[in-house]
C-alpha cells in the first residue's frame, strides 16, 4: 500500500499521462474528498498509510479524471462566488467568469429588485443574487427539466428562499403581467462548428444544450434581446456574458433593440466577457 503523499504523487503523475490540466491540484482533490484531509493535514500526516478501501476509490476517481471527465462532475459540487453548487452532467459546471458578469449584475442592482435570470442551469447566478439581495425576487428560467431539478437543489441547500425557478423555452411561459428591474443571462453562445474543437471536458460532459449558440453563436442574443424589452422595467438592465470575441456583435444587436448605455467589461485575462445594456 502507500502512504497518502504517495498516493498524491502517483495520482498527479497518472493524470499527466493522460494530459490533465493541473494534476496535482485534481489529484489532491480527489483524495481530499475521499478522507477529508486538508493541506495542513497532507503536510503533516503526509507519510501515513492510505487505507485499501481508500486507495480503491481514489483509483477510481483518478481513472474518471484521467479519461477527461471533469473534476467537478466527480465530486459532484464546483464553488462559484463563494458558494457550494451540486452539479452533474446536466448542468453547465460554473465558471469564474461567470463570477465577473454577477459582480457587474451586483452594481447595478439594488435590493429589493426583480430579477430574472434567463437560461439558469443550476441556479448558479440567480441564486447568488438572491443571496445577495435577499428583499429580491428572482425568477430563474430553463428549458431543460434536468437542469431545474439541480437549481432546486441548490437553492434548498443554500437556502435561498427568494428565487424561483419555472420551466420555459425563453420567455415563453413568464405571461405578460411581470416585469423585472434586471434581466442576466449566460446562454449558450458557442458556435456549433467550434463546439468540435473544445477540451474533452467540456465538448463530451457539458450538456450540449447550454453550449450550441447555432450556426454564429448569436442566436440566443437575439431572440433574448427582442423580448427583453417587453419584460424590462424604464432604467432597467439586459446583462450577458459573451464569448471572448462577441462584444461588437452583441452590443449591435442591444442597440438595434433600442438599448442605451451599452458597456463592455472584460474578465481577469483581459478578455471581453460581459455586455451591458439599459431600457
């Protein structure tokens, strides 16, 4: 058998093998979650011997990783502005630039607002709005029934008890007697040609769904943006998260839709990532 710092190293290097982003960071991880060892643990009892039954399923995950399946989909949960989400094949897993569109929904937001969050998945930014406003109402919209029942996971967990979610093919099912002070979405936005060429992990466990954009990517902009108007209070705000190379082609669309005080704000790595835009 080996020790638990063995084990880790051996997990890294397996993972390296089969070309895993960073594996020692999985490789932790995975064995982290198996016998809730923290680091200041590792490097203390680092030379403690890892249980058979231990190994096995740690053997187990390092397997689902190094076949590409994603670190998150293993443990089952991702963190996402501080929180802990329940994910699964489902659900788009929540993404730190995602983070940067709600820092920039929470500046413009003001408690006791009505928030709608079209395409939720698993409840990722309505619920953290929620959370974050908590004398708000917040709707969360999805086509797909799946993904619902993870968001309604998530918002028992964390207790967010200001938010709903309904079922709906984009504003379909929301009726004419509801309006909303902002609307935020992260739709799918990837064009179906390029969706070929993404890493494993996202191309073989992200549902297709909350990727394909169609042909240009742009057609949830489209048909979101149309409607939005009819559902946005005067002063209200149309939100999105964009592809890095979207900004000119989004903020044409708002405009065309009659939108004003269009912004672009660009994510951590300096890339275009969100898309403002005011009734």
């Amino acid at each position: 058998m080996m020790t638990i710092r063995e084990a880790v190293k051996w997990g890294a290097k397996r993972l390296r093998d089969n070309n895993v982003d960073n594996a020692d960071h999985d490789s932790f991880e995975l064995l982290s979650a198996i016998n809730g060892m923290t680091r200041t643990f590792y490097l203390v009892n680092g030379d403690s011997m890892l249980s058979e039954e231990n190994f096995l399923l740690y053997e187990e995950y390092i397997d689902k990783r190094a076949a590409h399946v994603p670190l998150q989909h293993i443990l089952g949960k991702a963190y996402f502005y501080g929180y802990e989400f329940e994910v699964n094949e489902d659900v788009l897993i929540p993404r730190p630039d995602t983070e940067v569109l709600v820092g920039e929904v929470i500046k413009v937001t003001r408690n006791g607002d009505n928030i709608l969050d079209m395409c939720t998945g698993s409840g990722c930014i309505g619920i953290t709005l929620a959370k974050k406003f908590p004398e708000s109402r917040v709707l969360g919209v999805d086509v797909s029934e799946k993904a619902l029942k993870v968001a309604q996971k998530n918002k028992h967990n964390l207790e967010a008890d200001n938010i709903d979610f309904m079922l709906s093919d984009l504003f379909g099912e929301l009726g004419n007697d509801i309006t909303f002070n902002t609307i935020v979405s992260n739709p799918p936005y990837i064009p179906t040609k390029v969706i070929e060429t993404l890493q494993d992990e996202v191309r073989l466990h992200d549902p297709l769904l909350a990727l394909d954009g169609t042909e240009d990517g742009l057609m949830f902009y489209r048909e979101i943006t149309e409607k939005a108007r009819e559902y946005l209070k005067t002063d209200g705000y149309l939100c999105y998260e964009i592809g890095a190379e979207q900004a000119a082609d989004v903020s044409e669309i708002m405009k065309q839709a009659g939108l004003r005080d269009i912004t672009v704000v660009k994510d951590l790595a300096g890339l275009d990532r969100v898309v403002m835009g005011r009734k």
